[in-house]
C-alpha cells in the first residue's frame, strides 16, 4: 500500500491514545519505570527529553502506520519508543523506520536501541533496516507486602571500593562485541552489590526507577544465583524506594532464570534487544573516565566504562 511520509505532530496523539492497545512498545525500562508511552505518566516523562521524532506514514489523509524515538536527557543513543501499524496488510513500515533513523541522525549520536518481543511482526522490518538483536531478556515482577523487610541482607550501595571487582563482574559476564550496547551501568542511581562469606563481590544491580516502579539490571556470577539472594535483594529495593520491583535476566546469563521463575508473581516474554549503528559525520569518539559520585541517587549517577576493544 502506498502513501506518503511525515513528522509526528501534536494531532496525532488523539489517534494514538484512541489505538494504543495496537502500539508496540520498544522500551520495555519505560514501562515499568514510568507505565505505557501512551499513559499519562508515560507521556508526562517523555516531556524530560532531550530529543523526540516521530514518523507518521498516511494515505488520503488516513493514518497508516507511525513510529516514535526518543533521546533522554544525558543518554548517548536514541532509544525506541513504539511503533504501530493501523491497518493489517501491505503497510511499509520498513520506510516508517528509515525515514525515522534519518531524523534521527541529525541528533549527532551513533546508535539506536530497543526491545521487542522475539515473535513481534515487527522484527523482521527492522532487520531490513539493519538493526541487529545483540541479546534477548525477559522480564520478572515481583510483588513484595508492605511488612516484609529485608532481615541482615549482604546487599549494600555500592561505593568507590567496589568499582574494580564490579568491572571484573561485568568483564567476565558480558562478551567485548556487545559491550557498546550492553555497559556495566546506566548510571542513573547507586545500585547494589553483593559479597559472599569471603568478601568476593559476585552480583551486582544497576538500577533505575521512576513514578511506576524499579528497574534492576541483572549482573550475576552463577554461585550468587540463589532464590534467597534475589528475594533479599527485591526486599531491600522495596523498602528502599517503595516501589514494585521488576527485574531484567539477559540471555547471556541463562543461570538467572531457574531462581527468578520461583520468585516472580509476572514474567514477560521473551524480548529481543535491537541496535543500529549511525554514521555520524565528523564524529570523534569521547575520552570516557571512570567516574563516581557518591551522592544522593536523585543528584547523580555512578560510572561509566570503556568498552574492551582489544578482545
């Protein structure tokens, strides 16, 4: 089917608001931390963005398919946000997605990402338009009651010690070609670290959060993964920010799944992680510098690595 190409508008948020059980979302850290993109706290974060674009494919002024990126504040990628298709056949949402990507290149940053289910219909146009998936995870809930506290939890906020065994965790966990998609921490919040009998630091957590829920990315050695570890973790995180606790298992840590299914009340489907790399003309990459602030979460972040380009 043929049609015609142009920028999201203010409009068309009323279309999709009425279709948004046909949005696919491809930001599944979003969801749990702030709900759906079309949800009022969804659509009341999207407003801290350091850059939007959206892509509107119509035909005779018909509404035929529409995509969303969004670039968030102190990011370097776009991230994702949804796309749709508001009829069933012969939809090109293969040029929904470029012309996005070339919007998206007038941002001056070399990748996009996003997640989306393994079966989603809309994997294979994004594989035409050369996106990769570099991994899949799945997503666990848990639901914790208000009177049950972590009792001498081994979790502690991690701190400037901890930097060198997380990045042997995270070395040893995350193979070198992913690691431009995949980094030791987003840097939003001080995570979490644990430590057996020994003083061996063998998990970590990076977090996020926001108005909906927490988000804790999974670093796990297979000797940490036990039901009592992760139990005592979900625990503290509750009691620590009173919120829902969702937490994400990556395919390269196949171990973590077995504990989590014995723990979570919600599991997802499986979700493939997509990537495209940008040609950025003139672009020379940053000195990145290990970093830690050892602030309150809300003021700041922690450390940013270096990906290992020499394995």
């Amino acid at each position: 089917m043929a049609g015609t190409l142009r920028k999201l508008n203010a409009l068309d948020f009323s279309t999709l608001m009425w279709q948004s059980a046909k949005l696919e979302n491809l930001d599944s850290l979003r969801v749990v931390t702030n709900g759906e993109p079309m949800s009022v706290m969804g659509m009341a974060s999207s407003l801290f963005a350091q850059n939007h674009a959206g892509i509107v494919l119509e035909d005779n002024a018909k509404t035929l398919a529409m995509a969303r990126a969004i670039q968030w504040q102190d990011e370097d990628f776009a991230q994702l946000q949804f796309i749709t298709s508001l009829e069933s056949k012969d939809i090109n949402t293969v040029a929904v997605i470029e012309s996005l990507l070339k919007e998206i290149g007038g941002w001056g940053i070399t990748r996009v990402m996003g997640d989306l289910p393994v079966n989603s219909v809309y994997l294979s146009d994004f594989r035409k338009a050369n996106f990769i998936i570099w991994a899949s995870h799945r997503c666990y809930s848990l639901k914790i009651a208000h009177d049950e506290t972590p009792k001498g939890s081994a979790w502690h906020t991690w701190s400037a010690k901890d930097y060198a065994d997380m990045q042997t965790v995270y070395q040893t966990l995350v193979a070198a070609r992913i690691r431009c998609y995949e980094p030791m921490t987003r840097s939003k919040v001080l995570g979490k670290v644990f430590r057996d009998a020994r003083g061996k630091l063998i998990a970590y957590a990076d977090l996020d959060y926001g108005s909906r829920g927490i988000w804790a990315q999974l670093f796990f050695l297979p000797e940490a993964t036990r039901p009592e570890i992760l139990d005592a973790l979900a625990k503290e995180l509750f009691e620590e920010y009173g919120r829902p606790v969702t937490f994400s298992a990556r395919s390269y840590m196949p171990w973590l799944r077995g504990a989590l299914d014995v723990l979570a009340t919600e599991v997802s489907e499986e979700r493939g992680l997509i990537a495209r790399h940008l040609a950025v003309k003139g672009h020379a990459p940053q000195t990145v510098t290990e970093k830690l602030f050892e602030k309150n979460p809300a003021e700041s972040g922690a450390f940013t690595i270096q990906p290992d380009v020499k394995s």
